[in-house]
C-alpha cells in the first residue's frame, strides 16, 4: 500500500510539472515553462535512485539473514494482476513519450518498468518457492536494484544536460547548416547555437549575404532559412541573424 501510494504520489506530481512545462510564454519567461519537465525528471531520477538503494539494501538483508516466501500461490495471483495492468499504463506511456518526446513522462514511464521488473522477478522467485526453489527472490532483486541505479543514472544525465542548455547532437546542427546553405542567395552559415527546453528546441544562428542586399531581400532570406530547418525539425523555434559577407571576411581575416 505505501509503495502504491507512492508512486501515485510521484505521478501525480510529475502530472503537475507536465500541465506547468505546457503552459505558453508569458512576460517572465519568455522561453516558455519547458524545463519544468527536466527539473521533475531530476526529481524523479533521486527517487528512483532512493528506491533502488532500498531494494538493493532489502535483496543483502535477505541474502544474509534467509527467510521462506509464505503463501506463493496467493502472491503469485497478485503479482499477476499488479503486472498486467502496469503493462497497460506502459503501453499508454510509450505513446505518449513518442508523440511528445517527454523527459518527464519519459522518467516515470521508467519508475513504472522498474516496478515492472521488479514484480515479474517476484513471480518468478514465487513461482520457484511454490515448487521447493526458496530465496531466490534476493539475488532477482539485486539484479534490477543495479538496473534501477543505472537507469536513475541515465534519466539524471539526461535532465542535467537539458538544465544546462546541452547543444543538439553535432550530426542534427551539421544539418541544419546545410539546410540554411542550401537556401538559394545563401552564401554561408556559422554561429549555430542550440538548446532544448522541454519539447521545444530553440535554434540561433547567423547567415553570411551578399551585402548590397536590401534589408527586405536579407529578411526573405532569414524567414526561408528558418522555415527550411523548421521543416526538418518541427520542434525547432529558429533565430536567424543575417551578416554581410564582407564584415565576416573581415571578422576573420
């Protein structure tokens, strides 16, 4: 029962900092709510994390002071049951996370496979004990209380990049040059920044134009390189500055 409370406790609270990252700009922030989501993600990884010191510590304790399973077949049921409908809310989880690209559902889809896991070897250990098998539950639990703190460990360093404006992968910002290059009248692209703040992705950088461009002309070229990349990445809210190709020669002379 205190396990359950928990984790609605946990979803319920990761349900608020979804409802808050969504929330739209407003005058004192002006990029949006969307790392509320990494900050509950970081929440969700140190409880995560806590859970399976927990288990760990349980799965020793039991190593070093064995005890019989009681009631196998009762608990095997349960497990069953409990194991079927977090199959369920996983299922519902994992399509989400594909739609939105969530780090917060994304954690707590995590919290709920652990369990998962952590069930099924439940039953596995029960279903041994029914037929003589006794105190294998321990080690299965050892087992994913590693997997656990691993996967903590992931969902941290995933958070911790977004809360510290990590650049996109360099494969995804080498393309987004290209696409803004490619932008007939576009002599060259440089100073590309990127950073992602929830399920949204902010983009900068600066285009290299023939400088006796008109300012209208030079605006046309930015507005079709920021649609050529927002194309490929509709995540991506794009910022172009345009510089005359001279001051860059010059710049870099």
């Amino acid at each position: 029962l205190t396990d359950s409370l928990l984790d609605g406790a946990a979803s319920f609270l990761n349900l608020l900092a979804v409802h808050y990252a969504l929330r739209p700009a407003d005058d004192d922030h002006r990029y949006g709510h969307g790392k509320a989501e990494a900050l509950s993600g970081m929440a969700q990884a140190l409880f995560i994390g806590v859970s399976g010191v927990l288990i760990a510590f349980q799965a020793v304790q039991r190593i070093q002071n064995p005890e019989p399973l009681g009631a196998p077949l009762l608990g095997m049921i349960v497990m069953v049951v409990s194991i079927a409908l977090t199959l369920a809310l996983l299922t519902l989880q994992s399509r989400v996370i594909k739609g939105t690209g969530s780090a917060a559902i994304r954690a707590d889809s995590l919290h709920y496979r652990s369990d998962l896991l952590l069930n099924a070897s439940i039953l596995v250990a029960l279903t041994l004990a029914y037929f003589g098998w006794q105190q294998l539950d321990a080690y299965f639990g050892l087992g994913i209380a590693i997997y656990i703190l691993w996967s903590a460990f992931q969902i941290a360093r995933e958070t911790v990049s977004v809360l510290m404006d990590e650049e996109l992968p360099s494969d995804v910002s080498t393309h987004m040059l290209e696409l803004a290059c490619n932008v007939p009248g576009v002599l060259g692209a440089h100073d590309l920044r990127t950073r992602i703040s929830g399920n949204h992705w902010f983009v900068q950088l600066h285009l290299e134009l023939p400088g006796e461009l008109t300012l209208s002309v030079a605006h046309t070229l930015c507005d079709q390189a920021a649609d050529a990349i927002h194309a490929q990445y509709p995540k991506a809210e794009v910022l172009v500055h345009a510089d005359p190709q001279e001051v860059v020669k010059q710049a870099r002379a």
